[in-house]
C-alpha cells in the first residue's frame, strides 16, 4: 500500500466487504480475508486516510420514512460563471431535502438534483419557495421517480489495478 494507485488483493477485498456491508467489525473482515486483526485494522485506517473511503452510513428505507416521493430535477443556469456556479451550489447545499447534485453536460440542464421528499406538496414548496429563488436558476425540468430498479451499488472494484 505504498501510494494511493496500488491496492493489493486484501486491500480490494476490505473495500468490497465493507462496501456490501459498513457495519462489519475489524474482526470479521480479519476473518473473511485472513488476515490478523491487527493488520487488518493498519489496513482499514490507511484506506480511509488515502482517501479511498470517504465515509461510512447506513443506507435507510425512504419508504418506510414515509419519504415517498423523489423527483430528478434538471436546472439550468442563466450564466455559465464560476461565481454563478459556486453561489448555486452554495445554495442548493443548503436543503436537506436534495440529496444529491450533479453539474452535468450533453443536456439542456447545467445540474441534475434528486430530491426525496414525503408528497407532491413539500416538493412544491421546495420548488417555488427554495430552486426557483436561487440567483441565476433560468429553468427548471422535474422527472418523478415511479419505482426503485436498484440504488446504492457498490463501485465495480474489478476496474482497479492489480499489485
């Protein structure tokens, strides 16, 4: 594990595991790749110190939050600045109802943004009371969500280069 491009077999192995499942113990990805506690744990902390993982979270069920409705909105801007940009997505951080923001090209849209939100009323309000009233937001296009395929994949590791 000498520099952030070379992970070995046991390093791709960790990021997998925990990627399937955050909640494993030291001891239990020891035991799954054979690897003593102690270095396991060396191994653990040099991933997340290099970068490689970003955060660990729990991934909840919207649906039984009663987060019912997810809307993927296309935003465009009036002006393609750094100062535009940097003011949007200052403000956009801000809502905790959108749960992820994208600047995107090869679409009319500058940003795509997914918004969870319980009903059709709070994604108005969100809309009209919050998007709408960011500087520079010249149009707006929102797509509903009508059912989960799949979310939350975990990264294809086989890309990574081998040791």
């Amino acid at each position: 594990m000498e520099d952030k491009h070379t992970l070995d077999r046991l390093d791709r192995e960790i990021l997998r595991l925990i990627q399937h499942d955050a909640s494993l113990s030291n001891q239990e990805i020891s035991d799954r790749i054979g690897l003593s506690p102690s270095p396991c744990l060396r191994r653990l902390r040099h991933l997340h110190e290099a970068g490689y993982i970003k955060k660990e979270m729990a991934i909840l069920d919207r649906r039984a939050l009663n987060l019912n409705l997810v809307a993927i909105v296309g935003i465009s801007m009036d002006r393609h600045t750094a100062d535009r940009f940097a003011g949007f997505e200052k403000a956009i951080e801000a809502i905790p109802e959108i749960i992820e923001c994208f600047v995107v090209t090869g679409q009319k849209a500058d940003y795509l943004i997914k918004v969870v939100v319980p009903d059709m009323d709070r994604y108005e309000h969100i809309l009209l009371r919050q998007i709408n009233t960011i500087e520079g937001v010249k149009g707006v296009h929102t797509s509903f969500q009508l059912r989960d395929v799949f979310d939350h994949r975990p990264l294809p590791l086989h890309y990574l280069p081998h040791s």
